[in-house]
C-alpha cells in the first residue's frame, strides 16, 4: 500500500513538473488529492492507523530499547576485543623491536670495538709524544 502511494505520488509530482499544460494541470492535480484526502473511507483508514501507533507505541519503544541495548553490549565487546588484539599486536611488535635492537647493537659493538681498538692506538702514539719519544722531522719536544 505504501509503495502505491509512493508511486502515485511520485507520478503526480513528475507530471506535474513535466507538465506543459502549466498551473492549469497542477491545480487539477491539487482538487483531485483534496478530495481523495477528504473521501470518508481515507480517512477512517487514516483512523485506524493512528490508533494503531497509538496502541503499539509503547510495545515499539521497548522493543526499540531492547534492540538498542543489545547493539550497545555488542559494541563493548567488540571494542574490549579489539582493544585485547591490539595489545597483543603492540606486545608483538614491541618483542620484534627489541630483538632487531639487540641483534643491531650486537653488531654495532663489533664495529665499537675496533674502533676502540683504532682509539687504543692512537692514544698510545699520543702518549709517546708526551713522553717526547715521538719524533717528528725538524721538531724536538722536551729537550
């Protein structure tokens, strides 16, 4: 029923705009849904649907609370799990940067070491000039 509404509705109005006959055709358009609107058995159906909201509007709202309350619980859990996955996603990446970083540093000490070793060697040829045992040409030191 609503659907035919709808369409007749949709009809008048696509007539109307498309209409060459102008205000002539839209004011006939206009009579014919008053008087369709006023026809007694329109509007005892118009009643009863009223009554029927009336009625059941009160079952609808509890329903309606009933429905939203369930959707609410489901979100919550939703999120409580997506929050318990993401934690362990970020625990997961966490432990895999802690790895890289050990198995990095590891070699990054490799590499410390010889130039400590490198730093090594040049403190001693620093010392050796200081004890003025270095010799450089044309330079005396201490003497």
């Amino acid at each position: 029923m609503k659907g035919k509404i709808l369409f007749v509705a949709g009809a008048a109005v696509g007539y109307v705009l498309g209409a060459r006959a102008g205000r002539g055709a839209y004011i006939k358009i206009k009579d014919r849904a008053g008087d369709l609107w006023e026809n007694p058995s329109v509007q005892k159906t118009v009643h009863q649907a009223e009554d029927f909201v009336k009625e059941n509007a009160p079952v609808v709202g509890g329903k309606l609370k009933d429905v939203a309350s369930d959707a609410a619980s489901a979100a919550q859990s939703t999120v409580k799990s997506a929050s318990k996955k993401a934690g362990k996603a970020s625990d997961a990446v966490a432990d895999k940067a802690d790895e890289v970083t050990s198995k990095t540093s590891g070699s990054k000490g490799a590499s410390k070491g010889s130039s400590a070793v490198g730093a090594d060697k040049g403190s001693a040829d620093t010392d050796d000039r200081d004890n003025g045992t270095s010799k450089l040409p044309g330079v005396s030191v201490g003497d």
